[in-house]
C-alpha cells in the first residue's frame, strides 16, 4: 500500500472536520496509509502544550496518533540531515534558509523514499532529493469544504 507522509500542517488540517485547505490534500491521503515523522509528532504534542487542549480533546488526537505510522530516526536519517544541513545554503551563504525541524522531516522522506504532503513549500523547495506535494491555497471566496476529518471519529484510525 502507498504511504502518505503528512507534514505537522496537513496533519493538523486533515484533522480538521470542513477545513477548506484540508480539503485541499484529502484525495492525496485516499486509499494510502498514513505516516508521520517523529519530528512532526513532536511538534503535535508542542502544539497540544501551547493550546492547553482539555483531556478529552488530547486523548482523542493520541488515539489518532496510535493509528498511524511514526516514522522514527536511524543513522541514515542523521546522515541525510547532516548532509542537509551542511550543504545548504541561503543566497547569502548563510546555512539559515531551511528550520532544523523541516531538515529532519526531509531527511525522513528522502530515506524512505517518500513524497512528503505538506502546506507549506517554501519551506521544502530546493531540498535536493525530496519530492513534496503543495497544494495552491484556495481561493477566499471558496465555498467552505464538504468534507469530513481524516480520522473516523469513532475508530481512530484513518478515514477510507
């Protein structure tokens, strides 16, 4: 089966019930199993410190956690990212073009082979190596989604 690899951003839309840029990635994640890095799951759980999420709200986004896959680090991941974070460079040579954060999950998808699904491009072009998939942002006057989460609410796991 085809893996989708999510980044934080399409994760969090996709688990947003009508969510017009969830919408947006949803027929990406049909019929695939999904996947997260480690470095996303921990930004999931920053997030759920940030918002204070009530007990039930947290418990209801780790039992969708459970459901998918985690993608872990490994010496080769740590070799991409270091490879990564060595040779790339900004326009002005400095190495601050691409957030530590989005190297790993980079290396991560570059690893394994995958086509990383995230919102957010700019922080993934040029990254040599790694195939993304980026959606335009739908237009403001765009009628809200149709569409439910990506997650059964009653299962946990992935929507078909």
């Amino acid at each position: 089966m085809d893996v989708a690899l999510l980044d934080t951003d399409v994760f969090s839309y996709l688990n947003k019930r009508g969510h017009r840029i969830g919408a947006l990635y949803a027929p990406h994640v049909q019929g695939k199993s999904v996947a997260i890095t480690f470095v996303t799951k921990g930004e999931i759980y920053a997030g759920i410190e940030k918002r204070k999420l009530d007990p039930t709200a947290q418990s209801a986004l780790e039992h969708r956690l459970k459901q998918i896959a985690i993608i872990p680090y490994d010496d080769e991941i740590c070799k991409i990212y270091g490879k990564l974070r060595a040779t790339l460079k900004t326009s002005s040579g400095t190495d601050r073009g691409h957030p530590s954060n989005d190297l790993w999950i980079a290396a991560c998808a570059i690893r394994h082979n995958l086509t990383l699904i995230t919102h957010n491009r700019k922080d993934f072009e040029n990254i040599p190596g790694l195939k993304i998939i980026s959606e335009p942002p739908p237009k403001p006057d765009s009628p809200p989604a149709q569409t439910g989460n990506l997650f059964d609410p009653k299962s946990g796991k992935p929507a078909p």
